[in-house]
C-alpha cells in the first residue's frame, strides 16, 4: 500500500479502503533499552561520522550509533533519525530527516516526555 507520512504515524492505505497506521514513537536516547527490536524515533546531534556510521548525542544527552546507508552528514547536524534499535542500542536507520541547527531540542524532550504520558497519548498517536 501507499504510505504517507502524518506527524508520528505513517499511513497505509489498503485496497478495501480502511486505512492502518504505522506508529513510530519518539524517544530519547535513555529509552533505547525499552525499544531493543522496534522502529523510533531519536533526534541527536551528530557528533562524529565516518564511512556507514554516525556517532550522535541524543536530545537527553545520551551518545548512540546510527548505521546507515551513507554518512553524509557534518558533525553539529541535528537529525531525527528513524530507525529500528539493534540488541546493542545502535540504530539502523530507515530514514533521516535534518532539522535547522537553531532547532530547540529542549522543547523536543518535552514532547517526548509528553508523548509517552497515558492523558496525551491519542494526541501523538
């Protein structure tokens, strides 16, 4: 099916028409444990790259590994990474999006916070 991206959650749309959709939750870096073999969401900023790795400091400070398919970013970059948390709490990525370097990373922490409390769940997902 077609899938569209929509906040948090993409959207598959199937040939009899009901639509399902494909949560992906926000994280921040001291969450990695709890995700071990599932898709998230992690904003960082990169810190180191080279060849199919990056090294970046999460939103919350905590220093992860993202294996991807070409490390074409510059240390400083703030990227949302989505991706699938391996065993050993790297990620491989699905795909990444570049946030501004002015980005508010504080105010992200917050909505990840918030997005993980049971009152304000419907609103992210």
């Amino acid at each position: 099916g077609e899938v569209r991206s929509q906040g948090g959650a993409g959207v598959r749309c199937h040939k009899d028409g009901m639509a399902q959709f494909d949560v992906t939750p926000r994280i921040n870096g001291q969450m990695l444990k709890e995700y071990s073999g599932k898709k998230v969401r992690l904003l960082g900023k990169v810190t180191y790259c080279e060849g199919n790795a990056l090294q970046l400091e999460s939103n919350d400070g905590v220093p992860f590994k993202v294996a991807v398919a070409e490390a074409v970013y510059q240390p400083g970059e703030i990227l949302e990474v989505i991706g699938s948390v391996n065993d050993d709490l790297t990620v491989t990525e699905f795909n990444i999006t570049k946030f501004p370097e002015n980005f508010d990373m504080k105010n992200y922490t917050d909505i990840v916070h918030l997005s993980h409390q049971s009152q304000f769940q419907e609103m992210f997902y």
